[in-house]
C-alpha cells in the first residue's frame, strides 16, 4: 500500500533526516487501540506514516475535503540546548510554523525536541538546566498542551535511557495520530452524512456523494482496515441499487440521466488494478456509464475481499452483480447493442475467474469450485448466445448481417487489452470451429463442476444445452447421450413439461440417427402427449403410420413396448366366472385406452395364451385366482407412461397375499401356516432408487419379443379410436385346462406394439363335467302314506343323452312309483323335445329321456308314495327301512328313508339315491284301569303341517276272539289338525279271563282335510299289551287322631293301606317270582311305600315296608302309618306305590344286561307320577321291541335283591287322587302369606 | 415480482405449477427443476447444522437474470394439506390455492 496517513516535519531537517529511518520502521511496530465513535467496536491499529517536510501548501484550504492528502500530524523537530539559539531562531521559526498551523486551523502538532550528550557537552559553558528548554517551549507554545513537546534522548545510542526515550515518542507519536484520525475522520464523516441527507435536494449528485464517501473508504484502506473500507462500498452499492430500484418504481433522480445513456463500452469489469483510475476519473466527471460505474464499485470491492481473504465471496458478489446489472439495464430502459451485455457479462465471468485463480491455489480452486461453477456456467450460457447472435455456430457460418453484428460488439470492446479482451476478441474473430471448441470447453468445465458438488439438475441442464449444441454440429449421438441423460432425470422426478420437450428434441436426434425402433417408440410416446398440440402429436403418430406403411419385407417389422401406444386398462370375461365347460363360448373383452390421437387401424390384435392342462379337476370352480370385487374383471392399474407425477406408483403396488399351509403328506397333518406375498418382485423393487420406476418411461425400449404361444386370441382388423376402446376375442375352450393370457401384441404394418406381461395374471378355465342325477322333494318336508312329488335334476356334464336313453328305477315295496300321465320334463335347452315315457314293470321303473345336448339340465317330476309301516317288530329290520327318532324335541317325529336305486345310461354303476319322508303322525296307546275293568286308549298326535281327516278309527285284537273291545269313540271322522292329538278309547271286556297279553292293531283312514274319500290312506299302528290283569288293589284311609273328626295340620293321623290280591295266581307268575314259604303258602313279596312328593305330608316312622303277601285271592295286608298333614285344606293323599321285591336269592347267574338294567331301574320309576304312565307304557312297548320278554333276564341277571315295577294295569290305586280335609291347628292365629 | 409458482414433492416432481408468461412455461419448468439442486443442498444443510429448522424460507434458490425466485406461499399449502379429500402425493387441483397463487401474482407482478 501505497498510500500513508501524511505527517508533515518542520524545524531541523537534519536532524530528521538522521532520524527518519528508525522512526519509520520503529512506528508501526507496536499497535494501538483505536476507540471509536459511534459505538464502533475499538480496533487494535498498527500505525504507518509518510513523513514529508513541512510546506504551507500541504496544509488543506477551506472547503478542500480530501483526505488523502490531508497531512493529520504536524511535527517540529529541533536538537536545540542552547537558550541564545533557541531564543534568536528557533522560537521564531516555531512561531511561524504555529502560525501557519493555526490559520489552516489544525491542532495537531507536536513538537520534539532532541538532546543528545554530544551537543551538551559541547556547550558546557552555557548550559542552561535540561529542563529549561523544553520548559521554556512549553510555556511558550503548549500552554496548558504540556504532552505536545516531547523530549528524545539520544537517539542515536543504544542505551536503555534512549529506548526508554524513543518509546516514549513512539507513543506519543501513536496516541496523537489516532487522536487526529478520530477527530478528522469523526468531522469527515459528518460532513458526508449531511451531504449524504441533501439527496433529496436536486442538485444532489450521486458521483460527487460517491467521490466523499470513497474518500473514506481510502483512507480506512490506507489504514489497512478493509472491513470499513468495504462498508463504504457497500453501503454506496446499495444506495445506488435502491435508486435504481426507485426508478423502476415511478421516482426518478436526476443525476440517475447521466446513467441512462446508452451503453457504448462494454469491455468486462477490470479487475487486476486495485484502483481503475480511468473509470473513478469518468465517474468524477459525471460521465460513467452504468456499467462503469458498477464495474469500478465491483473492483474495488474485489480488491478488498482478496485482501481480507474471502476470495470466493467475490465470485458469488460477481454473480449477483451481472445478473444485477442486466435487470438494472432493463429498468432503466438504457439502450444497449443486441449482444453487448452478453459481450460483458461473458467478460466479466471469464475476468473474475482469472482474477480468483490468480489468488488461488489449484486445490483450493477444485475444492471451492461450487462458487465458481456458476460463473462457469453463467459464462457458457452467454457464449451460446453470443455465438447465435454472431451465426458463428450455425453451419453455413456468420451472413453479412452477423457480420455487421460482430464488428458493432467489437467497437464496444474499446481498446484492445491484451490481458482482458483476449478471449471475447478472440471469440468474436476466430471462424466458427475454435469457438465451438472454446465452448464446448467451458461447457463440459461447468458440467464436471456442477456434477463434483452434487449439483445433477444443473449439470444436466448444462448437457442438454450442449445437445443442443452439438446437434447443430451434427454430433447427434454425443448429444443424444446427453439429452437422455436429462431426460431420465425428468422422467424419474416427474417433470412432464421438460420431459415432452427433451423426449421432442431425441426424436429429432434419432431420426436424423436413423434408428428406426428408438424413434418410432419416442414418437409414439410423444404422439400420445398431452402436452404436446393436437398438431405435433397426429405429426408423430403419422410418422409411425408412415413407417408401419411401408411395404418391406417382414425381417424390417419393428417391435415397440405397448405401453406407449395403448394401455390395457381392463379386462372382462363372459361369462364372468372366467369358467366355462370344455366346448363353450367364452369370450374375453378388452379395454384398452389408445393415446394417439387419431384413429389407427389395427391389422391385428393378439394375445398368447398359456395352457395348463388341469389334472386337479376342481370341475369349473373358480380359483379365485382373481380377487376382484367384480367377478370376471380385471382392472389394470396403470403405470403412467407419461411423465406424470409418479405418485401413484410411489405408493407402489397393493401386497398380495395369500396364505400357505404346509401339510404332512402322509397324514395331511397341518405342519405350519403362513402368509406369503405374491408379488414381492414388484414390492420390493421400489426400494431401488437406482432402478427407473417404469420401463415404459426409459426411452430406449424394453426389448420385447412376442413368444409364439400355441394358441392365441385373434381379431383381425381393429380400429382403435382415441380413448378407450373394447376389444371382444372368442376364447378357445376345447381342452379342459387352465389358460393364461400372457401376452397382447397389435399390429400395424411394419410396427407391432407388444404388452409383454399381463399383469395381474389372468386366466380362466376349462372344465369337464360328469352327468349328475339329484333327486329332492318338491316341497319340504316329504310326507309318508301321502303321494308326494319329487323332483328329478340332471346335470348332462359331457354326455349327451341320445333318443332312447332311459334311467332305470328299482321299485321297492315300500315306495312304489305312482304312474302319471302327465309326465313332462324341462330341460335348458329349449330345442330339446321334452317328452318324457314312463314304463312301469314288476321289477323297474323305466324312464326314457328327452334327447339333451350336453351340459344342459334335464327337469322332470315323478309322484311317489312311502307307505308308512304299520310298527310291526318284523318291519323294523327291514334292510330298506330305518327308523330314525328325529332329535328335534319339539316334533318327534320319525321318518323313513327309502332308497332308490338307479341304473343310468351314462354309468354302469347303479345310483343310490336315499329321500327321507316324515310318518305324519305319532301314535301312543294307553291302558287304564278301574279297578278290574280295563281300557285301551290310543292317541295319534299330528306331527306334520297337514290338517287331516282321520275316519274308521278301530282296534282290533288279533289273538283273543272272546275278547270284546267295545269302542267309546263316537264320531265317525274326526279333523286332526296339524301339532294336535287325537284320542280314542276302547274299553275291553272278556268272559272267562282276561289274557295277560294283549295284540292290538289300531287301524285308521286319514286323508288331508278337504280331500274325497277316495283318497283315503290306512295308517296302521300295532302294539302290545302285557300283564293286564289286576293283580291287586290298594286302598287308603287316612283316620284323625282319636276323638277328632277330622285331621288338623301339625297333628299326627293314621293312615291305613290296605292291598288286597284281587286274582289266583296266573301259571307264569307262579313260575316266575313267587316261592313256597316254609308252611307251605305260596307268597310273594311287595314293597310298598308311601312318598309325597308335594311335601304336604310329614311320614312318621318308616315310611316303606315289605310285605309278604299270600298268593291267593282275596288275601288282604294292613300297613299302618303314621302321617302328620303340613297344611291345612283338602290335601290330596301321599301316593302310596307298591313295588315287586325280588330277594337275591332269586338270582341266576346270566349276562347281565346293563341297558336293561337302566331301563328298569326302579328307582327312576318311583319318582314317576301316574301321569307318565302311559307314556312309561309306550315307551316299554317300544322297548320291547328290542327283545322279547327282556324283563325275565335282568330279573336273573342281578345278583342283588331288587324291586320291580308293576305294569301299569296290574295294582289299582282305590285311593288314587282322594283328598281328605285337614283342619288347620285351633291355636293357628297367624296366618302365613307366602307370596311368590 | 412473482412469475412462476411452483410446489415440489418431497420426491422432487411438481404438486403445482403456474407461471404468469404461460408462452414461457417451459422455460419455468426448467428453472424450477434446476433449482430443486440448491433446495436440496440447503435442506440437507440445515438438516446438518441443527440450526434453527423452523426457517423455512430457504432464500435465493437460482442464479438467473432474469427472475429472482423464492420458495413461499406456506399457509395456503397448508390449507390444501388440511383437506380431508385431498391424497397427499397427488397433484393439487385445489381451486382456492390456485386463487391465492394467481392473487400472488397480480399483487406483486
């Protein structure tokens, strides 16, 4: 640095002199705090002056601002000792100097004065004190300043003392300069800022402010502060910028005229000078352009920035500056060549890049090269332009007009410089192929600087416009590369504008490449843009018509991805099963979404299709293999194939799953289950970034071949209109199999577009059906005993029944096949005859069918009968018949499942075919006693829907012909309706004995209600009576206590049974369960016993006995008992049972039986009321059925002593259902409500 | 002085694009996707730094003469979000955010 704050010395020069050397150097060697005003923070300050010699003339005049030149310290040096010499000369001298300084009016000054030994010693004599001198200055010239004279110590030695001395100057030398810096500079600035303030006022001119302010900005410079420097420029950047902006916005300065003159240099910012004299002098004058003026602003702050270190600041100030400068042009509608301001702005970069290289190492320049790459390219974007201005780039080379262009720009460039203009001259001038060259340069140097910091986008941007480039060169396969290069960017980031364009210009690449496939494909993707115009997209669809046109020989046939020409988007089956008998028609209807926009005829439309022949025979179930909600459609989702925003692919492909079950093959045990995800190829390669997301999108197409399936669908000459179309083939459906649709391939011309994956798979089924033959009710439930309808299905599968073909019906006795006449069937087949013959022989049921096609149903109904069976115990094992206890609780009805055996033309094997029918009714019979005299009665409950008539009801015996069995019954016919009972009672009467076994036959006539008499059905219900006779009869009375009248609750009766044998023993009870007593009387042992089950009776004492009872009439046993009544009223007697007793020793050892032994456990009898009794007896009957006389055996069976029922017939209960009065107790006052 | 208004996906494609000069729209295209590489830059910067995350205004984002660009207009994104009907990821179609937007433009362009 030149420039030092100015210091002026007067008085001795010699002196000075001798001393200037160790002053200068020793002055900046210690800094100093500078305080500052305005709050500034304090700055540590290293010190530097240009010591001149005093003249009048460097003194500043009125009004004279400049501060460079502005001398800030004044010194007066003088070695005087001697106080003659000082007082003749020295004082004068000093006095002149004062006086100068004074007029000028500064008040920096100091004055030094100089003691050396030497001069002491040499005036000895008239030595005055030290101090005197100095003393003497002092009071003459620092009055009340006492600091601004200093004394110096020889200078010249090198003691301690003049070290001492020197320091002591040296600071005080320090301390004042600063002390003039901060008031000068303090009163400098003022003046500025009230300058600064008169903008507004219209004089006010911005290159005079600019001219003060820069003052500053040199000075702090010279001070070596640059940071403050810097802030005067900055802050006179921003001034400016915020007029100009101000212009734009409608308020104009005046002095801003000056800047609006059309721009006539153009040569590039200068940045090697650190100060551009030139242009700060046209400034000065008011003549710079706005370019000049923001050239120099921007190389003074360059200047600075290199010098504080912050080289790449520059570069980015550079960047904003040119772009600046380019809108403030524009705003301030200053007129400027056509190509001038690139001329600059290409400068500029190109001076500021060398500027920071020269600054720069070659590793810090490749590590900070994202702050210079933008200039970079900034500088490539303007050479291109530059370059199609001037028609160096063109091919035929620059017209006369470009030429005329050319030399205009190099008039602005202005004196040729060597160190700057060289390039810009050297582009402008050299022919064509070095300024590719240059720019190709500087391209690929911007392209490798955006790709080393990451930025891609950039660097593509840059590639794209070097295709450009170099497709004007003709280069088209390097620009290729790098438009694809773009264009994957665009496509995978979903940017559908740029990819349009850039997919536009490598269609113009490749069709000047000549190849063939690549262009038609990006032509049909460009043809199905809708970004594009109607009028570009029918161009490129025409050019693939065109090409598909041709007539050449088919090895020239062009295979393009389907995708860009037409999207499958759904795919439908008729029927929507996807499953179809082998033989039918199934057909398969296409949509596809054409994106051309024109019609396009299609010679072919084809899809493969995969055949698996079916071994699992599922017989024309679906697999579910497509799970749509729609059975029968398949819709495709698509990929976009145009650059659409990949959001619906970023969300990826919906998981299908499917569950796995591992099963053991020898047990078919499960092993493990699980789910399993069917498309993870799809899934999980969207987690690689790297992968394009849709081959469709990659320009260069998916090489797709169309596999020769072995079968195809067809459809010959298609017309695809824009939008969706539908597309209907005939599926072949010969074998039985599976079929997989893979691939669909339309064909126009030359071109084939081919979907190579159907995606989800698709396919659908043939299947082979065997002849089924289903017999069911027509309506349910089937009756028994009624004629019913049954309706016959056949499902004819793969057989066609011929003329002639008949099934075959085994009869059976028990369901005879009632012939009709109007026997007709239907089939589904409309064609078909429908007669339908029915031969009847002993043996079979013949019947010959309607000639059916296969796969058709065959419908016919043929009336029936089951007879119901009558209960007869031989009819039970019955092979055909089985009689079932429904377990339904609420009807226990029974039913009867006849089979049916059929021979069927189609089968060599017979059908068994089982229909069960329900017995409408439920029959219970009953034998009621009264004392000797017995009576049957029968009850038929209706347990069907029906209402029925039930006529000539009888009951026959079938044995005993003395017996009479008198009916009570009245009515003739009697209406059963449905879930009601009928009752009918017989009362039986004989002559000589009654038979202890009783064969009955209850017979009757039922038809449902309202129907002839014709149709009459018998209904037949056998059973058995045993043991009929009464054997005995008991009696109970119950006595009240003594001398009462009657029974009081809480007071002990008597009760008194008496059970009389009413009959001579029969031979088989004999046998069976009496034993001679010692004295020779035939008895047998009853158990009674007296149980109340309402708890109304307390029994005292023992409340069961044994009795032994003679077996003779007549014989009578009394059992008193004592009972206490609970309540008063009229109770009902404590029944009262008596039970057979069979002691152990009666015991044989047989098997025994134990459910027999359940059957008849007497104690589950006990609890029974008289109520069931019938019910116990039907249940024996039915019971007996199992085996005959049953009850003998488990008698045998048990080793222990074992008590027996009665049947119900054989011990009459006299007192059955008595009440007797019982008084409540006299001291009964409180009456107990029990309320529930 | 807003020209063009664009809103990017997280995945870098266009959720909305506007540009007041529509003869210039791809121009627009380009210069946003282009400065998606300084968007970048600076998110995973500050993603780095741990500054103050919550300044979302991310400054100059590409170097143009032109246009000067910013990355604005939050509260109406906003708004578009908070619509139960509207798919993130998808397109905005949004009618009101395209009122704002060109309200946006009016005002200052």
């Amino acid at each position: 640095m030149e420039n030092k704050p100015i210091v002026t010395c007067a008085g001795d020069q010699g002196l000075f002199t001798s001393l200037y050397t160790s002053l200068a150097q020793q002055l900046p060697r210690e800094p100093m705090e500078w305080r500052r005003t305005y709050g500034r923070a304090p700055k540590m300050i290293h010190l530097e002056a240009n010591f001149v010699q005093f003249k009048e003339e460097l003194l500043p005049k009125e009004g004279n601002k400049a501060l460079l030149t502005f001398p800030f310290l004044h010194i007066y040096w003088t070695d005087c000792c001697d106080t003659e010499a000082y007082k003749s000369t020295v004082k004068e001298d000093m006095m002149r100097w004062q006086n100068s300084l004074r007029t000028h009016g500064s008040a920096d000054w100091v004055i030094i004065v100089v003691e050396t030994n030497d001069t002491k010693k040499k005036n000895k004599t008239n030595i005055l004190p030290r101090s005197s001198i100095v003393d003497k200055i002092r009071s003459d010239f620092c009055n009340k300043q006492n600091d601004r004279c200093v004394v110096l110590s020889d200078p010249l030695k090198d003691s301690s003392r003049s070290q001492e001395s020197w320091n002591s100057l040296l600071l005080k030398l320090r301390t004042l300069l600063l002390m003039s810096f901060t008031k000068n500079l303090g009163r400098f600035e003022d003046d500025m800022r009230t300058l600064r303030e008169k903008r507004t006022q219209p004089g006010w001119s911005f290159c005079e402010y600019f001219m003060v302010q820069e003052e500053l900005a040199f000075v702090f410079e010279m001070l070596q502060q640059f940071e403050d420097a810097l802030v005067q420029y900055d802050e006179l950047d921003a001034l400016f910028t915020q007029y100009v902006l101000n212009f734009g916005a409608g308020d104009t300065a005046n002095w801003l005229g000056s800047f609006c003159a059309p721009v006539r240099s153009w040569s590039g910012l200068l940045l090697r000078r650190p100060i551009d004299m030139e242009k700060r002098d046209g400034i000065q004058r008011g003549e710079a352009s706005l370019l000049d003026l923001r050239s120099y602003l921007f190389s003074r702050q360059c200047t600075l920035l290199i010098f504080l270190q912050r080289p790449w600041e520059v570069t980015q100030r550079a960047l904003e500056l040119l772009h600046n400068c380019v809108q403030e042009l524009r705003l301030l509608e200053v007129s400027v060549l056509e190509g001038a301001l690139d001329c600059w702005v290409f400068l500029s970069c190109l001076e500021v890049l060398h500027r920071i290289e020269g600054c720069c190492d070659q590793a810090q320049l490749a590590a900070n090269c994202s702050h210079t790459v933008g200039l970079w390219a900034y500088a490539t974007d303007k050479l291109k332009s530059l370059g199609e201005l001037c028609g160096l780039v063109s091919e035929k080379g620059p017209t006369s007009e470009d030429l005329n262009r050319t030399v205009d720009l190099l008039a602005g460039l202005g004196d040729e410089r060597p160190e700057t203009g060289e390039s810009c001259w050297l582009v402008l001038r050299t022919p064509a192929l070095s300024i590719n060259d240059f720019k190709k340069e500087l391209s690929h140097a911007a392209m490798e600087m955006y790709r080393a910091i990451g930025r891609l986008r950039s660097a593509r941007l840059v590639g794209k416009s070097l295709a450009e480039f170099y497709m004007r060169k003709g280069d088209r396969e390097r620009a290729e590369t790098f438009l694809q290069e773009a264009l994957k960017s665009y496509v995978s980031e979903g940017w559908s504008l740029p990819v349009t364009h850039t997919r536009k210009q490598i269609a113009e690449c490749q069709k000047l490449l000549g190849r063939t496939e690549d262009y038609l494909q990006t032509s049909a993707l460009l043809a199905g843009d809708v970004n594009l115009t109607t009028e570009e997209r029918k161009h490129f669809c025409q050019e693939i018509l065109t090409f598909a046109g041709k007539s050449g020989d088919h090895s020239n046939k062009v295979t393009l991805s389907m995708g860009v020409f037409a999207q499958l988007t759904r795919l439908q089956f008729h029927p929507a099963t996807a499953s179809v008998h082998s033989g039918a028609i199934l057909q398969v209807e296409l949509t596809l979404r054409c994106l051309m926009p024109v019609s396009v005829h299609i010679q072919q439309v084809a899809a493969s299709i995969h055949f698996d022949v079916d071994h699992g025979g599922t017989h024309g179930r679906s697999k579910g293999a497509q799970r749509q909600t729609n059975p029968g459609t398949v819709e495709f989702i698509q990929g976009n194939s145009s650059a659409g925003p990949p959001s619906s692919s970023a969300a990826g492909p919906s998981l299908e799953l499917d569950e796995i079950q591992d099963r053991s093959p020898s047990d078919n045990s499960l092993n493990s289950t699980g789910v399993v995800c069917k498309n993870t190829h799809l899934i999980m390669r969207r987690h690689d970034s790297n992968s394009p997301p849709d081959t469709p999108n990659c320009v260069s197409p998916p090489t797709v071949a169309m596999k020769e399936g072995a079968q195809m669908l067809k459809v010959q000459d298609v017309k695809l209109e824009p939008g969706n179309n539908s597309i209907i083939f005939t599926a072949p459906s010969g074998q039985p199999g599976t079929y997989t649709l893979r691939q669909l391939c339309a064909t126009v011309g030359q071109v084939q577009f081919v979907l190579p994956h159907i995606y989800p798979s698709v396919q659908y089924e043939v299947y082979s059906q065997e002849p089924q033959l289903t017999v069911e009710p027509l309506s349910e439930p089937l009756l028994a005993g009624l004629p019913q309808m049954v309706k016959f299905t056949l499902l004819t599968g793969h057989y066609a029944v011929k003329k002639g073909d008949a099934l075959q019906l085994s009869n059976t006795d028990t369901m005879p096949i009632l012939p009709s006449t109007s026997c007709t069937a239907r089939t589904s087949n409309p064609a078909a005859g429908c007669v339908l013959s029915i031969q009847s022989s002993d043996k079979v049921t013949s019947i010959s069918l309607p000639p059916t096609p296969p796969y058709h149903t065959l419908e016919f109904q043929l009336e029936v009968l089951c007879i119901i069976p009558s209960g007869e115990v031989t009819l039970l094992f019955d092979n055909e018949i089985i009689f079932k206890q429904k377990t339904d609780l609420m009807v226990k009805s029974l039913c009867v499942c006849p089979q049916m055996s059929i021979d069927c033309p189609w089968s060599i094997y017979s059908t068994l075919l089982a229909l069960t029918f329900y017995i409408p009714f439920k029959t219970k019979h009953s034998l009621l006693s009264a004392g000797n005299r017995k009576y049957i009665q029968v009850c038929v409950q209706n347990v069907s829907d029906v209402n029925f008539t039930l006529a000539e009801v009888k009951l026959t015996e079938k044995q005993h012909a003395s017996l009479e069995l008198q009916s009570l019954n009245t009515k003739e016919q009697q209406l059963l309706c449905s879930k009601h009972s009928v009752f009918c009672l017989w009362e039986v009467r004989w002559k000589d004995d009654l038979p202890s076994c009783l064969q009955c036959v209850f017979s009757a006539n039922f038809s449902p209600l309202n129907q002839d008499v014709s149709a009459f059905k018998p209904f037949h219900y056998q059973f058995q009576l045993e043991r009929v006779t009464t054997l005995y009869s008991v009696r109970a009375e119950i006595l009240p206590p003594a001398g009462e009248q009657h029974c009081r609750s809480g007071f002990l009766c008597g009760l008194e049974v008496c059970i009389t044998r009413l009959t001579e023993p029969a031979e088989g009870e004999m046998a069976e369960e009496s034993k001679t007593d010692t004295d020779g009387l035939k008895t047998t042992k009853l158990m009674y016993e007296v149980a109340d089950s309402s708890s109304n009776w307390a029994v005292c004492g023992k409340s069961s006995g044994m009795v032994s009872m003679p077996m003779t009439a007549n014989a009578t046993h009394k059992v008193q008992i004592e009972v206490m009544p609970l309540f008063a009223g009229h109770l009902p007697f404590p029944k009262i049972k008596v039970l057979k007793y069979l002691p152990h020793t009666a015991a044989v050892a047989i098997q025994p039986d134990p459910d027999s032994c359940v059957e008849n456990d007497s104690l589950s009898l006990l609890d029974k009321t008289l109520d069931d009794q019938g019910d116990t007896a039907s249940i024996r009957s039915r019971g007996s059925v199992h085996s005959v006389g049953s009850g003998d055996q488990q008698q045998k069976g048990v080793a222990m002593p074992r008590l027996e029922p009665f049947s119900p017939g054989q011990v009459f209960n006299h007192s059955h259902a008595r009440q007797v009065l019982v008084l409540p107790a006299t001291d009964d006052h409180i009456m107990e409500v029990n309320a529930t | 002085m807003a020209v063009c208004i664009a809103v990017i996906a997280k995945e870098n494609y266009p959720l909305y694009i506007r540009s007041v000069p529509t003869q210039n729209e791809l121009k627009f295209h380009y210069t946003v996707h282009t400065s998606l590489d300084v968007v970048e830059e600076k998110i995973s910067a500050v993603g780095k730094s741990l500054g103050d995350q919550r300044e979302l205004y991310l400054g100059l984002l590409y170097p143009t003469e032109d246009y000067k660009m910013f990355r604005k207009l939050h509260n109406s994104f906003t708004d578009v979000m908070c619509n139960p009907f509207h798919n993130p990821g998808d397109t905005i179609q949004s009618k009101a955010f395209d009122g704002i937007v060109s309200g946006m433009m009016v005002q200052t362009g």
